[in-house]
C-alpha cells in the first residue's frame, strides 16, 4: 500500500503523466512534491507505464520537466509505486528544453 511520503508515478485524464513524492490524496486529486511531468517517456524495458514504475525511464529517448516544489493534480486514474532504481532515473533524467 503506496502511503504519504512514497515516489509514484500518476497519470492523469487531462494533465498527463507526472512523478514525485506522494503527499495528500483526495478522491481522484493528488498532492505531488518535487514533482516532475513526463512529456515523453521511453520505459527502460517493456513498453507500458507499469515498466517505468518499475524499471523506470530512457532519458534520451523521454522529454521530462523541471521539478516543481509541489502540484495538485486533478482527475487522476492510476497512482504507481515506484521502486528505487526507477525514482533515480527520473529523478536525474535532465530537463527537457524546447527544440
């Protein structure tokens, strides 16, 4: 059971996919910290969301955020544990920059 405190990663209905530290939860509204979107992403291995939860990302081939200090995110449909090997690789995936 994910608790408050945990790095997930969640997917919303009309704000995409985001990762960070869980904070409140609230129905189908989550508090993120240190909170990144995940423009694009790339699994390490396999090809669904679940893969990058578990295996986490490639960076070259994923656009991913700045870090916000915290972000509400409205309308979310899945909430994932993210083990720590993955938390690393998004957490240091580099920021995306508009080409």
């Amino acid at each position: 059971m994910m608790k408050t405190g945990d790095y997930v990663v969640v997917r919303s209905t009309d704000a995409g996919v985001h990762a960070g530290v869980l904070g409140t939860r609230d129905g189908s509204t989550v508090e993120l910290h240190d909170a990144r979107r995940l423009w694009r992403w790339q699994a390490e291995r396999s090809i669904s969301l679940s893969a990058v939860a578990v295996h986490g990302i490639r960076p070259a081939q994923s656009r991913i955020a700045p870090q916000v200090s915290s972000q509400i995110v409205l309308g979310v449909s899945e909430i994932l544990a993210t083990t720590a090997s993955a938390e690393s690789t998004i957490r240091s995936a580099p920021e995306a920059v508009q080409s």
